[in-house]
C-alpha cells in the first residue's frame, strides 16, 4: 500500500520542518523527490539531509522565478506528486497590517500555488495522472485573530483545490489540501509557554501534531490508494477543529 515507486515528487518549501519531513516520507516510500528552498545551498542542504534526488532553488515571492522552477522540476522528472507546502506568515491585527504584509503572504502562500500548479497541470493531465496537494491551515477553516492575511490564503486555497479538482477530476489528476493544526516546528518553537499551553487547552488529543502526522496524509492522498478522493481538506489536528 502507498507505493510510490516510479514517481516524481516536487516540494516547495522543504528545508522547513513540515516540507522536509513529507519531502523525506515521500522518499521513503519510493518516489524520486526535487527538493526546493528559497536558496540552492538551503536547498542543496536539505536535499543532502533528507536523502532526496535533486534540490532547485526558487524565491516563490517571485513570478517569474515560480515558473522557471517549474520548467526546471518537469525537466527532471516529470512530476506527477506537486506538494505546494512553502509558507511564510507575517503576523499582526489587521488595523497595523501593511498592503505588503497582505501581499506577500498572499503571494507566497497561494499564488505560487496558483502558478505551479497550473504550470505542471499540463503534463499530468497529458500523461492522464498526478497529484496535487496543497498544505493549508486550520486557519483557513477557523480564522485567527492577527492572521487575516495568513488565513486568507489559506481559505483562497481551499476554493483553488475544490475549483482544480473539479476541472480535472476525469482525468486522473486529484487534488486535495491537507489542513495542520498546531504543529511542533520552529514556526511553533517561537511560542512562549502560556501560548503554548494556552493552545495545548484547545487541543483533545493534548499534544501538538509532528511534522510525520502531517507527512502521512500527503503519502496517503499521492498514493494510488486514494486516486478515487479529490476536492478535499484532510484536517490533522489533534480533533481542535472539528466538522470543517
Ligand atoms: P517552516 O517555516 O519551517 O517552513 C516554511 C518553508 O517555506 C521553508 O522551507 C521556507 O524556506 C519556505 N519559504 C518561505 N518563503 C519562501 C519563499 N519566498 N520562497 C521559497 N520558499 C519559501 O514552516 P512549517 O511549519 O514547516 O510550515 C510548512 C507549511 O505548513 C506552511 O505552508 C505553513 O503555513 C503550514 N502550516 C504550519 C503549521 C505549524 O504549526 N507549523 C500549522 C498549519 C500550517
């Protein structure tokens, strides 16, 4: 079950805990994985640390390196696994938050999304198979205070997944977003410890999520197991946001 062999996984974003870990269990279970970080000694690093295949470099803030790197990637593989998983956050209440905190966030978290996927749609749908996935939010679902920016992007790729599904949903291609709650990376160790209990209070299973239980939802949805789900979030979050 999940094997992966034969195929050709792009992650953005996986010199960052949650990307490494899905680029590394992606690895694992047989594909050939093009690792990606915002530099190519970032990423060459990564690459050498997880035992992946290739690493490529791209600033995803910007067009047209976005669209070179997808050039690049279908040039190695071609890629039939895309994770689009990069993602910055710039926090704060929205009466301070500037046009470029909105911008950026939006133009990192969704419209890199946006162009890679529509770049290396292509391909998929010529060869009739692959993969999309998106790495949302809970905050997409929920909202949160300090993160308009933030959590529009993350509810605007849950309207671009449901919208891709649909138009290539016949043929062979899926799409889907997978949702973390909390989970422990260095984007959560800046937490000091009343937040961190604070939202240990609102979470049922009592514990952040790993970087892993965010890994194996991406192994099941690019495997040939789940080929009959597309459209959908897969929330993993310790049961803090349920009936999304
Ligand atoms: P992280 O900060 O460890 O990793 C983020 C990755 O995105 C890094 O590899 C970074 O290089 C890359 N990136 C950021 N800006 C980039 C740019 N302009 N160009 C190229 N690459 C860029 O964060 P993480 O916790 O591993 O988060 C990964 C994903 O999971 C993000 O989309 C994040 O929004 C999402 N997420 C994380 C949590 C959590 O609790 N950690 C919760 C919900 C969602």
């Amino acid at each position: 079950m999940f094997d992966l062999s034969g195929k050709t996984a792009l992650v953005t974003g996986a010199t960052g805990g949650i990307g490494g870990a899905i680029a590394a269990g992606l690895k694992a279970r047989g594909a050939k994985v093009i690792v990606t970080g915002s530099t190519m000694e970032r990423a060459e690093a990564a690459r050498e640390r997880l035992g992946c295949d290739a690493a490529l470099a791209a600033d995803l803030g910007d067009r047209a390196a976005v669209d070179a790197l997808a050039k690049e990637a279908d040039a190695l593989g071609p890629v039939d696994i895309l994770v689009n998983c990069a993602g910055i956050t710039r926090d704060t209440l929205m009466l301070r938050m500037k046009d470029d905190d909105f911008d950026k966030v939006i133009e990192v978290n969704l419209t890199a999304a946006f162009r890679l996927s529509r770049a290396l749609m292509r391909g998929m749908l010529k060869r009739r198979g692959g993969r999309i996935i998106n790495i949302g939010s809970v905050v997409g679902a929920t909202g949160n205070a300090g993160q308009a920016n933030y959590a529009a992007a993350k509810a605007g790729l849950v309207g671009l997944t449901k919208a891709i599904a649909r138009e290539v949903a016949n043929r062979g291609v899926t799409v889907n977003l997978v949702a973390p709650g909390f989970i422990g990376t260095p984007m959560t160790d800046v937490l000091n410890e009343d937040q961190r209990e604070q939202i240990l209070s609102d979470i049922p299973a009592g514990t952040l999520g790993t970087p892993e239980d965010i890994a194996a939802a991406v192994i099941y949805l690019a495997s040939a197991e789940a080929g009959y789900v597309t459209g959908q979030t897969l929330h993993v979050n310790g049961g803090m946001a349920m009936g999304f």
